[in-house]
C-alpha cells in the first residue's frame, strides 16, 4: 500500500507514523510537514500567541513538550521528528507554507499515493487535498469521536473529569474530525493523569490504531461507522480560566516522569532501529 503523510512532523505524530515506516506492507511515498501554521511568523510568535489565548502556564508546558525530545536529537541519532525519519528511509518530504498550497499539491501528486494519512496536521485539508487519496484519506484524533473533536483533547477531558478516552481512526472529510469511523480504542483515565502522561498513552495508542486500521483498507471502507453529529462536541485551546479549573481539580499539566516516558520512548525507538540495522547486515 502506497501511503502519502501530511503532518506537523513533531515528536508525538513522529511516533504515531513510526510504525507505517517499519511495516513491509506499507510504502511511505512522501511527506508534507507543515511545522507552523500559516501566516504565524514562526515559533516565537507562536508560543507568544499561544501564552496570550491560554495563559503562560499552559504555553510553557506546550513548549517543553516540544523542546523534550528536540533537546533529546541533540544528544543521539535517534529519528525524533517526522523528516528524521523520511531522511533515514529515503523518504522525500517537502515543507511549504500550507498544506492546501500549489506546492503540497503537485508533491502529492508525484508521489501518487493510494491513501493520505494526516496525523496532527496544523490545517484543515480541502477536498482537493483529500482527493488525491484515491483509496481513503484517513486521520488518527486523540478522543472517542464525536466527542471531544477539535484542540487538545487529552486535557479537555481531564478538565471535565471524564474517566475514560481514547483514540479514533476516520475517514476524513472538509469538516475537521469528522467522517466515519475505522477503528476505536477505549483507554481508561487514571485518577493521577497529567495532560502530558495521558497524550503520550494515546500517542502509543495512536500509533497501534492507525497501522491496524490501514492494514484494515479497503475492505473495511463499507463498513465504517458514520459519526452522530447530536453528539458532537467541539474544543478549542484552552483559556486562562480553564487552565485554573483544571488545576483545581488537582490535575497537572505534567510531571517529571512524563518526560522520563518520552525518554523511554525514544530508548525503545533507538532499539528498534538498532535491531533493523542488524537486520540489514545478515
């Protein structure tokens, strides 16, 4: 199967698409990283932007969720990011200003996928992006669709005292998470959850969903489950006040321990990689 990926590229949707470069039945043809959101000016007046929506706790946790494993590539060769790992299977990948541009469009077009995978990307996809997956255009979201679509899923239900989440595999249409559904997984939430522990779960979770769900194609396409509009539900960034509400509830954004994980993460990847170089060898 030919798989063409449109994605921020970032430490969490590199592990997700880990695994479609590992699987011999799966071709990665190209990737699309669009790193920042059109028009942003890049990531200082990202974070600035973000500090001034949510408050500058919250901006700080995002930014050390992201600086983590970046500080981590410095220190070893293990793929971290999404074109670390295009560079190391020989993956092409291109980064334009959006992924709905002229540019993104011929890429994808040369790459001739069967399926369009998006993990995290900072846009919503036109039609005519969507279209050039012939087979299916499909996205991984980090809550039980329909609800909680939108931003930051892994803290709005911790804000809302939700005890279970999970991850869902869908069909992509225009409208952002919405689509029927491949494949759910159902994850409890732990009474001592961070946003930051609980993202990393359903990253791993992500991961295993998404592979599965493209090893399902096409013949699972008839049988995915329309999503229940009624029971929809829509999330953006947080404010100031939620992030206050959050807390109250006696929750953390994050420990150190979730950054010792995404350590253990990389450790596993590191191993992985070594076992296929030795592979390579025999």
């Amino acid at each position: 199967m030919r798989v063409a990926l449109v994605s921020n590229g970032n430490f969490f949707s590199t592990r997700m698409l880990a695994p479609l470069f590992a699987d011999p039945s799966i071709e990665v043809t190209g990737a699309i990283l669009v790193r920042v959101p059109p028009g942003s000016g890049g990531r200082p007046r990202t974070l600035v932007r973000l500090a001034r929506r949510t408050g500058l706790r919250y901006a700080l946790y995002k930014a050390a969720s992201l600086a983590a494993p970046r500080a981590e590539g410095l220190l070893s060769r293990t793929p971290i990011f999404l074109h670390h790992l295009c560079d190391r299977h020989a993956v092409p990948y291109e980064s334009p200003h959006s992924a709905n541009g002229p540019d993104a469009l011929a890429a994808l077009r040369s790459w001739t996928p069967e399926v369009l995978v998006s993990v995290s990307s900072p846009e919503r996809l036109t039609s005519e992006v969507l279209a050039l997956g012939p087979m299916a255009a499909v996205n991984v979201h980090w809550s039980l669709l329909p609800r909680y679509a939108g931003v930051a899923p892994y803290f709005w239900v911790l804000r809302n005292g939700e005890r279970e989440t999970g991850v869902t595999v869908h069909l992509m249409s225009p409208e952002l998470d919405t689509g029927p559904i491949l494949r759910q997984r159902r994850l409890e939430i732990d009474p001592a959850e961070t946003a930051l522990g609980l993202q990393l779960r359903l990253t791993e979770a992500g991961g295993e969903e998404l592979l599965a769900a493209l090893k399902g194609l096409p013949g699972s396409i008839a049988g995915a489950a329309e999503q229940d509009p009624i029971a929809r539900s829509y999330f953006t960034w947080p404010t100031p006040e939620d992030v206050r509400a959050f807390r109250g509830l006696g929750r953390r954004l994050a420990r150190l321990r979730d950054y010792r994980r995404m350590g253990d993460l990389l450790d596993a990847e590191r191993e992985r990689q070594r076992e296929a170089d030795r592979t390579l060898e025999r």
